[in-house]
C-alpha cells in the first residue's frame, strides 16, 4: 500500500515537471515567433522600403515611341501668272514632284486673276497688290510672274519670287527644294546616326540664350588714340538685327574696350604700291592662334549662356595694314576690311587704321588719332553674324539669283527657313535627349527620379507632341514656341544635378553595407527556426504516441 502511494507521489510530480518544462518551451517558441515576425515581417520589409530610391513614373515606351512618328511639315505655296492654264499647269506638275514626300505636305494654291495687275508697271507694285489679296503667313511663299526679268528665277527680301513666263516647274522645283525649303540640310537633321548627323548639319541646334560681346582690341594705346562710339554703332546695327532674329534665341549684347593685348600670328612684310610702300600679310592657318592667344582676355567665361564673339582689333601703325591672306597670292579682303570666322566661336575683324595716320606716325612717330569706320566695319560684323547664326544661304542655281540684302534685318525667306530647321532640329535633339535619358535611367535603377526630373522628361515629351502637330498644321510660330520648351525641358532634365545623387551607390554596394549589420540578427533567428522544427517534430511524435 505504501509502494503504491510512493509510486503515484513519484509519478505526480514527474508529471509536474513535464508540464512545467512543455509550458517553458511554449514561452520559448512564443517569444522566437515573435522575435521572427519583428524582424522577418515588420524589419526587413521597413528597411526595404526606406532604403528604397525614389524613382517617379516616366512614359518610357511614349518616348521610346517618338521616333516612330514621322515629322511632317505643312505649307502653302501660291502661283500667281497672267494666264490661269499656265498656274493651272505648274501646279499640276508641282504637286506631282512632291506627292510622295514623307515630310513636306505643300498646297500649292492659283492666286486668282486680280483687277489691274495687268497694268502695274513695277515688280515691287504687283507684289503689294498681290499680298493685300493674298496673305503669305510665316513660312509659306509666293511664286509671281513677271515679264521683263532676266533670270528665270528672281528671289525678293520677302516670302516671295519674281518668275518668267517660261520658267518651268522643274525650275521651281529646285527652288523651293534648295533655296526656301532647303529638304537637303533638313534630311541631314532628320538622319537616324547621330554622329552622321552633327557631321552633316553646320551647327548644333541653336542655343535658347546667347551673349554677343562685341570687343574692341587697341594693342598700343600708346601710340593710337582709337575713337569709336561702338554702343551707338551697335545700336544702330547690331540690336536692330538680333531683335528681328529673335524668334528662336534670346540676345544679350555687350560692348568692352580691351587694351595692350596683341595678336599672336606670324606676320610677314610684302612690299607694294601704296603711300606706305608696304603691308603685312597673315595667312588664315594663323587664326587658331589669333583666337587662342586673345580668347583668355575676352571675359566670356563669366557668363553661363552661350557667347559670339565679335572682335575688332585695330593694328598698331608699325605692323599696320594687316591683310589676310587665303593662299599664297589671294587676299581675303571684303569690302575694304579683313575678316575670318570661326564657327560656334565668333568673328574677328580687323580695321587698320587710315593710311594717312600711319604716314603721321611714320614721320613724326607720335601718338596719333583717327576713328574706326562704323559702317565698313558693322557691315562686316552683321555678315559674320548671318553665317555664325546660320541664317545666311549660300547654295546657287543656275538662272536663280537673290537680291541683295538692302536692310539690317535678313530676307525674310531665309529666316523662314531658319525657324523650320531651328523648329525640326529642337524637336530632334529633345528626342534624342529624353530616349538617351530614359535608356540610362531603365539600366541603372539606382538613379534617383525626383518630381522636378519627372516634370521636366513629362513637360518635354508633351511639348514635342504640340511641336509636331503644329507643323502638320501649318502654324510655324507655335511650333517654334513649343520646340523650344521641349528642348528648354529636355535639357533641363539630363542635366538636373539630382540624377548624380545615388549614381555610386549600386544596390550591391547597399547590401555591403547592411548585410554586416544584419547577419548577427539572423542567427538567432535561424536557431529559432531550428528549435520550432523540432519543437513541432516532437510534439507530432508525442501526438501520434497518445493516439496509438
């Protein structure tokens, strides 16, 4: 009887203990779950998500897409002849020549008969009588037939051409082909291999802000007093020409006098017929030099737009006057004045002082003074800024010829054309921007997108839809408008200084840096997992035991 209770009382409390040491493992598990889920669950997720870049939302396949959609550019070309069957006839042929192309949609339209133009007696008459009928808007143009002209083709300062009765449609053809469209510097804009496409095309797309700093160069105010009001001269000249080209870029025109600063070019006396018996000649493959050796002294560095430099030196009288020289016998004189361009840079001229001042310097070697031909030189400088502008048209058709430019202002035409290509190659380059952007920031995912970039690619790729659809219309002034923002955005977004943020901070660089903090956590969180497979296992075990 005893035994028995000794073995009840023993058996009780081993059933204590196991109960005990069954409700320790539960708290143990409890606690390891708990454990598990902070730092599985709550933990991990967290710390992904704030380490996580910051990436707005782009249309890449939109932009990708952009390039599929072909630029197509509307205009209006109206014929006007005193016999309606030969405007009829050109018209007819015209629209022949040009149905097939992918990115002009001309309509060429038959101005109709008006009254007593059979009677004007001057080219200049039937084109005003023919405009208050028929307004020409920016880039469209005219073709007008007029009897006494001895080209085939005359191109006015206005959108329009003077025409033979003869003159063929073919002719007109490679008009509007060459001169007014000019389709051939177009394709090279258009052409899908970018570097084909700087190659061919003679500027980069035109800057939205420029500064012209017109610099006057006197290398020895010691020996010359140079007097020249060049604020008034380029208010004359030059302010008028940038406000009429002012539709794509903005100007800014500065004026500076720079002393004791010569040219560095190697000069070489050639004896000749004048009062001085003598000039020095310096050969164009000296320019380089010229402008490296002055550039430095300029100041253009001090502002962030772009910068024409228009320079004027004057040569002292003991080198003057100094001729530019292409070859060996060839002068590069125009005008009375020497001059060279260089692109994307600016324009040098050089204005030698009157050669009765230096015959005074000569015979009395004395200071001396004489003022700088404004005209001479402004005409000059007012050239090199069509050229560096691109604006100027160089090409020349047989039985085509253009008159001459009798106003500050460029020919209308020739501006009309500048915007068109100025419209196509913003439209271009902000599509070629954006596709380059969205292809480096879909490689590298670690790139930060902030709203302002997201702004900017998204206000750009809208833009350039506004551009494109304005040209199918016609419009070309609010294309321009929106060309330009596009690029202005465009820009704005490859450059945004926030993308270069997280650039040295790859992913694989980020878990280098976390994964030592951590691995120490994870190993109890393995144990714990250890423990509640074995936990589970047993408890399995002991289930299975009771029900057999």
């Amino acid at each position: 009887m005893d035994k028995t209770k000794d073995l009840n009382g023993s058996s009780s409390a081993e059933n204590d203990a196991i109960a005990g040491s069954s409700n320790d493992d539960k708290y143990r598990i409890y606690a390891s779950v708990a454990f598990m889920v902070v730092v599985l669950v709550i933990g991990l997720p967290m710390w992904w998500k704030t380490t996580e870049v910051y990436r707005v939302s782009l249309p890449y396949s939109d932009i990708h897409d952009l390039s599929e959609s072909l630029i197509q550019i509307n205009l209006t070309v109206g014929i006007f002849t005193h016999k309606p069957e030969r405007s009829a006839l050109l018209i007819e042929e015209l629209n022949n020549a040009f149905k097939n192309s992918d990115l002009w949609n001309i309509q060429f339209d038959q101005i109709p008969q008006i009254e007593g133009a059979d009677k004007i007696k001057t080219p200049a008459a039937l084109e005003a009588m023919i405009l208050k009928h028929y307004p020409v808007k920016t880039g469209d143009f005219i073709f007008i037939e007029w009897t006494n002209l001895q080209e085939d083709v005359l191109l006015t300062t206005d959108r329009s051409a003077l025409i033979k009765p003869d003159t063929t449609s073919s002719k007109l053809q490679n008009v509007l082909n060459i001169n007014i469209l000019q389709t051939h510097r177009m394709r090279a804009i258009l052409t899908e291999d970018e570097d084909e496409r700087r190659t061919m095309t003679k500027n980069s797309p035109p800057q939205l802000q420029y500064d012209v700093i017109i610099s006057v160069l006197n290398p020895r105010p010691d020996l010359m007093d140079v007097k020249w009001n060049v604020q008034l001269a380029t208010k004359t000249y030059i302010q008028p020409f940038l406000d009429a080209v002012s539709e794509i870029s903005n100007f800014t025109l500065k004026t500076q006098w720079k002393y004791q600063l010569p040219i560095d070019g190697n000069l070489k006396q050639i004896r000749d017929a004048s009062k001085l018996g003598r000039h020095y000649a310096l050969h164009d493959t000296s320019m380089p030099h010229i402008i490296t050796s002055i550039e430095k002294n300029l100041g253009a560095g001090i502002t962030d737009n772009s910068v024409i430099n228009m320079v004027v030196y004057v040569p002292s009288c003991d080198i003057a006057p100094i001729h530019i020289y292409k070859d060996k016998d060839v002068k590069a004189t125009r005008n009375k004045v020497d001059s060279f361009i260089s692109p994307k840079w600016g324009g040098v001229i050089i204005s030698n002082p009157p050669e009765e001042a230096c015959r005074a310097y000569n015979e009395n070697l004395e200071k001396v003074s004489f003022y700088i031909n404004t005209n001479d030189v402004m005409q000059i400088m007012l050239y090199q800024l069509h050229k560096l502008l691109d604006i100027h048209v160089d090409v020349t058709l047989a039985g085509v010829k253009a008159d001459d430019v009798d106003q500050i202002s460029p020919r209308t035409w020739e501006y009309d054309a500048f915007i068109r290509r100025s419209v196509v190659n913003h439209i271009i380059t902000s599509t070629h921007t954006l596709q380059s952007l969205i292809q480096l920031l879909d490689e590298i995912s670690y790139i930060v997108i902030n709203d302002d970039v997201g702004l900017a690619v998204n206000e750009a790729y809208e833009e350039i839809l506004k551009a494109k659809l304005h040209l199918q219309n016609g419009d070309l002034l609010k294309a321009s408008t929106h060309a330009k923002k596009a690029f202005a955005s465009s820009e704005k977004a490859f450059f945004d200084a926030s993308l270069l943020a997280q650039l040295y901070f790859p992913d694989e660089q980020k878990y280098a840096i976390y994964i030592p903090l951590f691995l120490p956590i994870m190993v109890p969180v393995v144990s714990s997992l250890s423990m509640l497979k074995k936990y589970y296992g047993a408890s399995k075990a002991a289930t299975k035991l009771k029900t057999n």
